[in-house]
C-alpha cells in the first residue's frame, strides 16, 4: 500500500525508540472513501482520533478511541439515515507485520490510516435503519409506509407452490 500523506503518517521521535516510551496523538482527519457496505463516514466529516503510542519490544503499541459521524440510507424506507460509530483500539504496529493481525513499522515512520480505516469500516452499520419499528416501502407501488398506506394487496402467493396448497394435512 503507497504511503499517505495524512496527519495520520507519525514520524518516530528518538523518544519512541526506548521501549516503555509513550507519545499521544489527538487529531481531527478527513479520510476520503470511508464507506462500508450500507453507511459511509462522509470525507467531510473528520474523525476523531484520540490515541496513545506506546514502545514495546516488539514495536509499537496503539490504543485508543476512533470517532465519527456515518450516514447512509435506511434499509427498508431509503429515507436518509445518521449516526455516530466509535471504536476503541488496541493494536501491534511491528516491522514484520504479521497479515491481518499487525500492522507494519517502517523504521523512521508509523502510518496510522490503514489501522484507522479498518477499524471503523468494522464497525459501520450493515443494515442501518430511520427507526426500529421502520415499514419500509410497498413492493408494489414504492409507498413509504412510514408516511402513509397503500390499497396494494399485501400478500401474492407464489403460483409455483399452488400445488402445497391443496394437500390436506
């Protein structure tokens, strides 16, 4: 993966060269192409990164919380939809990454984003919805039951099962 070019990409100061050595970052970043399956973290919207970078013997420790704002479109009405997702993290950055476990050290910077993407994509709704108790639309004629109703028949029987139909049990 290219590196960015983000406030996310953290040199190491002499200071996170010494295991037990700390640094924290508090930033605010815009990350274009956020989005999961159904939501998405708007490019104009930041997210907020509050995060502790500690040294270990095997590289460096991130943990900390990852914040922001999602919208998308509601599942069943298509009405627009929002809602904050935030995530804590705990995570290995070590020069021989193991993959999908740790994330790579180089030896003079930390990239943060990949660790950032990841762990909000995880957690960006599949399924997000207006309300619990959304009707969704007629399959009909497209009403939003949530607005008003339809005179649709709200129930087609499937005529390759008309056969069942006549078994009497």
């Amino acid at each position: 993966m290219p590196p960015t070019s983000t406030t996310l990409r953290i040199p190491l100061a002499a200071a996170l060269r010494h295991p037990g050595s700390s640094r924290p970052v508090t930033a605010g970043v815009a990350l274009a192409g956020l989005g999961g399956v159904a939501a998405e973290i708007p490019s104009t919207s930041p997210v907020d990164v509050d995060l502790v970078l500690e040294r270990v013997p095997e590289g460096i420790v991130v943990r900390g919380t990852l914040s922001g704002a999602w919208t998308a479109a509601c599942s069943r009405c298509l009405e627009p939809v929002s809602g904050d997702v935030a995530v804590h993290v705990d995570e290995l950055f070590e020069p021989s990454p193991l993959e999908g476990e740790t994330y790579l050290l180089e030896e003079d910077v930390i990239d943060l984003e990949p660790m950032v993407r990841d762990a909000l994509l995880l957690e960006l709704p599949l399924a997000p919805l207006c309300r619990a108790d959304c009707a969704g639309l007629c399959p009909n004629c497209g009403v939003n039951h949530n607005v008003e109703r339809c005179d649709c028949e709200t129930f087609e029987p499937d005529p390759r099962w008309a056969a069942l139909r006549s078994i009497e049990i």
